[in-house]
C-alpha cells in the first residue's frame, strides 16, 4: 500500500499491541487460550511429577491459569513465581503460595 508524501499509513501509526493484556478484550482472550491450551500443559506438567513442594516459575502467566494450577498442585508446602509485562490478573489470584512479579520487556 503506498502512502501519499507527506501522510502516514494509518495502519503503520498505531502503536498498539494486538496481544495487549491492559486492553478490555483480554480477558477473554485469555480464556479462549486457556480453553484452547491448557489441558495440553496441564498434561505435560503432569509427566513432570511436579507435586507438593515444589518450587516452580512461569514466564508469561497472563491470565494466570496455569498458575493457579500450579499453586494447587505445590500446595502450602511449595510456592510458584508467577511472571508477566502486565501482571494484573496474576496479582488478582487469591493463592498464599503465589508471587507475582512484572517482567519487563
């Protein structure tokens, strides 16, 4: 598509990140994915044999989960380091054994 001197493409001007986690649609998005992954991971952490005490991190935890999962899992005993840019719906799980932490980009 080209542009006319002088104008920018509109397309080419925004600056916003289709996978945004601050924006509205987010949450559903992150249901969608959970729907669509989570039992595939569950599965895989599963064939680790992660159990009651473990000490685990997971990068990127959007919409938290798999986090939740893990924190269920580990128990009282264990504690999980939850990580994302925009750790808001980590920071809203209600889990003891739980840290959050942004990660920067």
């Amino acid at each position: 598509m080209q542009t006319s001197p002088g104008k920018q493409d509109a397309t080419l001007v925004t600056s916003n990140y289709v996978f945004d986690n601050a924006q509205e649609n987010a949450k559903v998005r992150y249901h969608d994915l959970s729907a669509l992954y989570d039992a595939r991971t569950i599965r895989h952490l599963e064939q680790l044999g992660i159990e009651r005490g473990w000490s685990c991190l997971e990068v990127g935890g959007g919409g938290g989960s798999i986090a939740s999962w893990l924190c269920e899992r580990v128990g009282d005993q264990g504690r999980v380091l939850a990580t994302d840019i925009e750790p808001r719906f980590l920071q809203a799980l209600p889990y003891g054994n739980l840290q959050v932490r942004r990660r920067l980009a």
